[in-house]
C-alpha cells in the first residue's frame, strides 16, 4: 500500500509550466512540462493567451496525477511569472492576451508612475492597466477583474479570484497607488490574502476534471522568482540566487535594507519574514541561449548539451569574442529598453563552438553586473546558488563561479521555482512551523563549484571591456530605436516584390 504524503507543485513560466509531485523532504516523485508560445502581434509588445496557460497546466497536471496516487495528495500552490496583466470579464473569460515581463509596450507609464508613485513599478500590474485604459478602453471597459497568472491559475483552481501579497510589507497594490493611476478600484478583487495562507478549495467540477479529491486546499503562492530563492535555500545573509528561466533574477539575503541613491538594485522584505532580498533581474539569460540553440543548433537533437560540449572546448574568453546580451532590452542595472545584442570581435577564425562559450560568458558578466552594483552598497556575497534549468549545465555554472569570484551550489532539484510551490504548498497545510523550516527541511545540494583565480583574473580584464562596449553604444541603440520606428511608419522596410 502506498502511504505516501504528497504535494502538488505548479510554476507557470514563460515558456512552458511544469507540475510536480513532491514528499514532504522535497522528494520529486513525478513531473511534467508542457510548452506554449508567446506572441508578438506589434514590435515592443509580448503577450500569452491565459486560456492557453490553463490548458497546458490542466494536461500536466491530469499526467503527473495519473502517475502518482491521487487520494495522497495535501495541498496546491501555484507560482508564475510575473508581471503578467490578466483581465478577466464577468464571467472570469481572459479579455485579451496578457501582456508579460517583457512588453514594452507601457513604458511611457511606467516611466510617468514611477516619477509619481515614487518606487519603481516596472513590476506592477497598474502601469499596464493604464495603458489598457488608454489605448484599448473597450477592453478596459469589459474588464471585471485584474490579476496576476498564479491568480489567475489559482481562480481557474478555485472559481476565487483574490490578489496574494507575499507578505504584509509587500501588498501588490493600494487603493492610493489605484487613485493616483486614475485607474478603477472594483476592477482588483475585493480579497487579499498573504503568501501561504489558504486561498480555496478545489472546486467539486475542476477536482473531477483533473481526478483529484474535491476540496483539497489550494494555497496562495506567489512570483516564480521568489519561489526560486526557497528552492535554493535563498534564506541566509550573504547567499545570492541566481534563477535562470527566460529571464534571469538576482538577489540576495542581507539583514537590513540598503540605501542605493543611484537605484540600480532593489531591496524589499524577504518572503519568509526574515532578513531583506536586494538584487535585480535581467531581460535575458535563458532567452538568449534559447536563440543561439533556435539559430545556430536547431538541426541538432540535444542543442544545448551540444552548446555546453563546444563552449566547453574553448578558453576562457572565448578567444577575444564579446557579446552584449540584451536581445529584448535591458532591466538591472542598466534600465534601457533600446539595448540590443551584440557580437563584438569577430574574426574569421572564430567558429560556432566560440560563439557558444561568449553567450554562455555574456549572462555571467550580465550577472556581474548587477553583483557589483550591489556591492556598493555595501552588501556582500558569500555564495551563489543557481536556480531553474541552468543548474543542469555545469559548464555555465563554473563560468559563473568563475566570472563572479565565487562558490556556486547546484541543487538537486534544478526547477526549483517548481520545488518553492511544493514548499509553500507544505507550509500551508501545516506541515511546517514556517517557511525557513519547511526550505531547510526540504532542500539539498548535488554539487559545489569552486571558481578558478587565474579565469577569475582574465575574466575581470574582459568584464570591463564589455561594460564599456554598452557605455559606447547607449546613444546609438537610442539612434537605432529611432530609425526601425521611423521606417516601420513610413512601412519602408516590407520585403520587396517577390520575397
């Protein structure tokens, strides 16, 4: 007989979800992904279909249950990406596709908020509702509802539809923030509730679509990236975790707040209740090594074991090969939405396998970047760990200790945005006397890299030279930006004739 007591885990990402079943000691008994596109109707702009996003979570979901037994499971929780615009109508339909993390396409509004809310809201729905209001009122008009995609797969769980503030300090929204946005109070949900408190029940028609027990609890979740740090174990001074999804997070445990008047790091409260995070989050990471697999290695069965065995091949340095990695712009510390790629240095006896090692070594100087603007601050960092697919490759992680100067942990359960929903999920149905205990209890190490002083030395030479490259070219990706709009309105650059 099998008495096994299990958790059902649900991390919502920008390119696929994955559901997972874990023990109560962060055992992973079953898992599956299922992918969805994102799309790209008008430059700048990057949306999901949230009925899509149910769909896939509904058949990962029925999968891992039908591999595992359904009378044992304790509780859900959700974790997603974030910031995702979900408008929903009476009737709980999606109104439009939700724009994601990396549209651009409000930030004139967030640019206008955040000088009159006074903190930045590149993260926040109210920016975006803004520019829904502005520019699509009849979609703002049938819009009943406003949330978040954990919300949104949460009420689609539960038929509730409710904000979640991760703690007290973190409340996702006010009432002045909403006035001063000239937005509509009774389009957010009347009812919020923390992270890991029981947000509903599942209800009796989902229950029997998925073959789950009606009423099993459904705990309030929260951003995948914060769900990352305590899948690391992210929880102690001086421990920085570093997610690699699409995007890539930053952040790091120090125990007070830091003053930052130049505002290239961010600090907030962390989400166990103790200490403060302090970090930043990249426009790329995942994304462009997804690219260079689509456009140089898409012929191949395994691309990405095949890009880790050339990177591998090649020194330190990628033999004078230098990438700017902001394919859809830049978040932290730069905050330029005009900054594009670049391969810097190219010779002819360059090859692919040196191109692979310069985009794996240009997200660790991406990540640098933003360690050493918090470094000014005062804070300082004691060891890396690394969360999401990227702790599967382990030539990329030793880059990074490498680059950094740093220690790097892999752990053993690399989705660990998927393993912080199962901890969550555990503390909130008691299992745990809070969420230090419940990460402690539940996460553990496969691999320590120590990093190596000589490529630790060659690699700071470079690293200046690429911060350089950006400070040069600042001016001339605003150029760019000006000169694609111009043409695109001027609907100058169509394929000629016959294309």
């Amino acid at each position: 007989m099998d008495t096994r007591q299990l958790l059902l885990a649900i991390d919502l990402g920008t390119s696929g979800v994955k559901v997972g079943a874990f023990e109560s000691d962060g055992r992973l008994v079953a898992k599956r992904r299922r992918a969805y596109p994102a799309m790209s109707p008008r430059p700048e702009w990057m949306e999901q279909d949230p009925e899509t996003w149910w769909a896939a979570c509904r058949q990962a979901i029925k999968e891992v249950v039908r591999a595992t037994p359904a009378d044992r499971y304790h509780g859900i929780a959700v974790t997603g990406l974030a910031p995702a615009l979900v408008c929903l109508d009476e009737h709980g339909r999606p109104v439009r596709p939700a724009p994601i993390w990396s549209d651009r396409r409000a930030v004139a509004e967030i640019t206008e908020l955040t000088e009159r809310l006074g903190y930045d809201t590149n993260f926040s729905l109210l920016p975006r509702l803004q520019w829904l209001r502005r520019h699509e009122s009849e979609e703002y008009r049938r819009t009943r509802w406003v949330c978040q995609s954990f919300e949104y797969l949460s009420f689609k769980l539960t038929g509730e539809v409710v904000s979640i503030a991760p703690t007290d300090q973190l409340r996702p929204w006010s009432e002045r923030d909403i006035e001063v946005a000239e937005l509509d109070l009774d389009k957010f949900p009347s009812r919020m509730c923390k992270l890991g408190e029981r947000l509903g029940a599942l209800s009796l028609d989902v229950a029997a679509d998925l073959e789950l027990p009606a009423g099993l609890p459904v705990i309030a979740g929260t951003v995948d990236t914060f769900a990352a740090w305590l899948g690391t174990g992210t929880t102690e001074k001086g421990i920085l975790c570093n997610t690699v999804g699409t995007s890539d997070g930053i952040a790091l445990v120090w125990d007070e707040p830091v003053s930052d008047p130049a505002g290239p790091v961010y600090a907030m409260p962390h989400i166990t209740g103790r200490g403060w995070i302090i970090g930043g989050a990249l426009s790329s990471g995942g994304l462009l090594l997804d690219w260079f697999a689509r456009r140089f290695y898409s012929h191949l069965t395994r691309p990405f074991a095949e890009i880790e065995k050339e990177a591998r091949s090649v020194p330190a340095g990628a033999e004078g090969v230098i990438i700017l990695p902001y394919l859809v712009g830049e978040r932290w510390p730069l905050f330029d939405p005009h900054a594009r790629g670049v391969f810097f240095g190219l010779a002819e006896s360059h090859t692919r396998a040196h191109l692979a090692r310069a985009v794996l070594e240009s997200v660790a100087f991406a990540i640098r970047h933003v360690c050493e603007a918090i470094e000014t601050t005062g804070a300082r960092i004691e060891d890396v760990r690394i969360a999401g697919r990227a702790a599967h490759n382990e030539v990329w992680s030793q880059i990074k200790a490498d680059v950094l100067g740093q220690p790097v942990l892999i752990p053993e359960i690399a989705d660990s945005g998927l393993l912080g929903a199962a901890i969550i999920a555990g503390w909130g149905v008691g299992w745990f006397s809070d969420l230090a205990q419940a990460t402690t209890s539940m996460v553990r190490f496969r691999a320590r890299l120590e990093p190596d002083a000589e490529r630790h030395e060659v690699y700071t030479r470079i690293f200046a030279l690429y911060r350089d490259l950006y400070a040069h070219l600042k001016q001339d990706f605003l150029r760019l930006f000006n000169l694609n709009a111009s043409c695109l309105r001027q609907r100058k650059w169509r394929p000629e004739p016959g294309q």
